[in-house]
C-alpha cells in the first residue's frame, strides 16, 4: 500500500493512537484527528519523537483535512457515530482529495453501539455513497468476532 499522506481519525481508542505512530514510519506524513483533548494531548506526547504526526482536535465531517492530497485514509471506528447526512458528508469531502489508487480502511464494531447507526449499516452507507460518486472497488470485506474491515481502492 503506498503511503504519504494518511488520515486517521479516531475515537481514543490505544489501539488506533499506536497504529498513528507505526503508519508514521512509512508516511511522509499522518495526520491524527480525535475529539479528546486529553487523547490528543497524550497522543502528542507519546509521538514528540515523530515530527511527521500532525494531531487535531475535531469532529468528522467538519473537521475533515482537506488541504492536501492523501492516498490513506483510515476511519476506525468513527462512522457509526455519524448520521446518515453526515456520511453523505464526508464521502463527499474525502473524494475532494483521495488520490487515484489510493486505500481507504475501514473499521466498524459489530456489537451494539447504542447510537442511531450500527457498524455494517453505517459502513454500507459510506462504501454506497462514496461509490455513488468515485470509481472505487472493495480489495477486502473481512467479519472477525465483533469488528468488520473493509479496504477500498480508489480508481485510477
């Protein structure tokens, strides 16, 4: 998977902080978005040695970066979190700078998640409204236990 610019935003999960961290090491650059400021704060703290992590405090999709082409993008965990218009939302941003041939992951909890959408409904939204509107092909659909991966490729 080529790699300069990915995008991660998360929902203070470690793991997805640590998975900032490794992706830096073969990316030019990462940027970090979580609503925590304290997430954030440790996040900065733990990566001071990673002067290619870049961390912003926001709220998907508003908060989406949209001042450089990216070729990675990875949403774990985030859009069961967003309302349907919302998705429609950020599909649309994310296709103003998600480079031909580039990946986006996705990853979705499968359990109950107490808000209005659940992880496979709001992951087929996103994939069904980014289709709509770009040429992408899903490389990977993978169940394990209680979490859904999806890897979609952009078109040339």
């Amino acid at each position: 998977m080529p790699c300069r610019d990915p995008i991660m935003p998360s929902r203070s999960r470690p793991d997805v902080r640590s998975a900032t961290r490794l992706l830096s090491w073969r990316c030019d650059r990462v940027i970090g978005l979580d609503l925590s400021a304290v997430a954030l704060d440790e996040a900065r703290r733990r990566n001071a040695d990673r002067p290619n992590i870049l961390f912003r405090q926001g709220e998907l999709p508003g908060a989406w970066p949209d001042e450089s082409a990216v070729d990675l993008l990875v949403l774990s965990e985030v859009l069961y979190f967003l309302a349907l218009d919302e998705i429609r939302d950020l599909t649309q941003r994310i296709a103003t700078n998600w480079c031909p041939g580039g990946h986006c992951v996705l990853v979705n909890y499968l359990g109950p998640t107490g808000e209005g959408l659940q992880g496979d409904e709001a992951a087929e939204l996103f994939i069904a409204s980014l289709k709509a509107q770009l040429g992408i092909r899903q490389d990977v659909r993978m169940r394990k236990d209680r979490y859904r991966l999806d890897i979609l490729v952009r078109g040339e």
